[in-house]
C-alpha cells in the first residue's frame, strides 16, 4: 500500500532537515496499514482456516515461481473453502465502515465453472456464515460467470455487474474503498470506478475474506496473491 507524504515543496523551494525526515517517514497519526505478502508467517498465524464437506484448507503454496494462497473448494454441493484475517489470534473482525477501511488484492482464478456464485473476496462480518445471503459487508462475487460488487447490510444487499469488457480477468486486481457515505469499487484499473454503492453498506464489525465454493458442478480453484488494508487510526 502507498503510504502518503506530508510536506509538499514547490520547485527550488528550501526547507529544512527536519521537515524533509517527516517527510520521509510513514505518518503513524492518521492511518494503520496491513499488508499480507504470504510468504511468511504459518497461514494460520494471522488467518483462519476453514473448509465444509469436501473443500480443502487454505495452504500458503508456491506457483509458478511465486508465493500465493490456494483455496480450493471441492467439488460437490455445499463444498467451500474459507480464509479470514484474525483478530487477537482467533476468527475476528479487525474494521467497520467508520474507519474507512481500503482493501486492494490481487486474486488468480484458475479454475471455476460458471454457474452459481463461486467465490467471493472482500471485507464481511465474522460471526456469519459465507453462505449467508445479504451479508454485512463489501465484496466482488463471481455468480454465474459475471463479477459483482456488493454491499449488504444483514438485511438486503445492493449489487453491481462489474465484469470487464473483456471477460472476468483469470488474474485480476481489485479494491475496495469503503466509508459510512459510500463505496468505491475497482477492477484492474485502480484510477476509473467501477461502481458507486450508496445504499445497503455495511453496519457490523468487518474482516477480510476471500471464499470458495463449488457451485454445485466442479471445484473452484482460486489464488490470493497478497493483501493489502489501510484504515483510519483511532482518534477517540
């Protein structure tokens, strides 16, 4: 994640030794920022690892000559696997939409069928199971061969086709910028919105997520190749 400059200089202008060391300093005032690279620790350090039926854990891998994390989710009906960011070293929420949190991720589908919803990544409430419908939280979801921004509210969701022109990327980058007014959405190109959520946006505790689910006809293969969140830091 960038981390932002706090001393802006015009051309030729001077300043002084100790504005350009804050400069060049990450700014511990106003932001915390998390950034998973999944080469190291253990998965389950920072992770929780879950799986239903037939679905296979979450494992740190080496592909291709890089280190990502596989999910796979078997093969049958309701078979799905899950990864979550923990909080204190258990399953838990570590965001809400009040500390405008920004996710941005890399994610490789390798293998999916396009039917049903087949993996979901993102931010959502800990307590609830992935399968919950109308969920708290902010995602894409890949349903039926088409990518979706959503956001739900534990009572209803709004929902948004943000498939590239091109087809749903096999390696794709995604962000999410989410605050208590809206929610920006981002596919590959991180400087063009491709959807603005204004209703339905989450009101519980969040963590990150990536999920994958069968569909009910094959497996779904899916790669997380890292993880990045920044959030407001507390002000009291």
């Amino acid at each position: 994640m960038a981390q932002r400059h706090k001393a802006i200089k015009e051309t030729l202008e001077v300043g002084t030794s100790a504005e350009w060391n804050d400069d060049h300093i990450a700014d511990f005032s106003d932001e915390i920022i998390l950034y998973e690279d999944f080469i190291t620790p253990l998965i389950t350090t920072h992770w929780d690892v879950s799986v239903n039926a037939g679905g296979v854990l979450p494992v740190i891998t080496f592909v291709d000559h890089h280190s990502l994390v596989f999910l796979n989710s078997g093969a049958a009906q309701l078979d799905w696997s899950l990864l979550k960011y923990e909080f204190n070293g258990a399953a838990g929420n570590i965001t809400h939409v009040d500390n405008a949190p920004i996710l941005t991720t890399a994610v490789w589908l390798n293998k999916y069928d396009a039917v049903n919803i087949i993996g979901e990544w993102g931010l959502m409430n800990n307590a609830v199971a992935p399968t919950l419908a109308n969920k708290d939280g902010a995602y894409f979801r890949v349903d039926a061969g088409v990518l979706y921004a959503v956001t739900g509210d534990g009572a209803a969701e709004t929902t948004t086709d943000v498939t590239p022109a091109g087809g749903i990327s096999e390696y794709g980058h995604y962000r999410i910028e989410l605050t208590p007014t809206n929610c920006l959405f981002y596919v590959d190109d991180m400087s063009t919105i491709a959807a603005t959520h204004v209703a339905n946006l989450p009101d519980s505790d969040l963590t990150i997520f990536f999920y994958a689910d069968s569909g009910g006809v094959a497996d779904t293969e899916l790669y997380v190749d890292g993880v990045g969140l920044t959030r407001l830091r507390y002000k009291g």
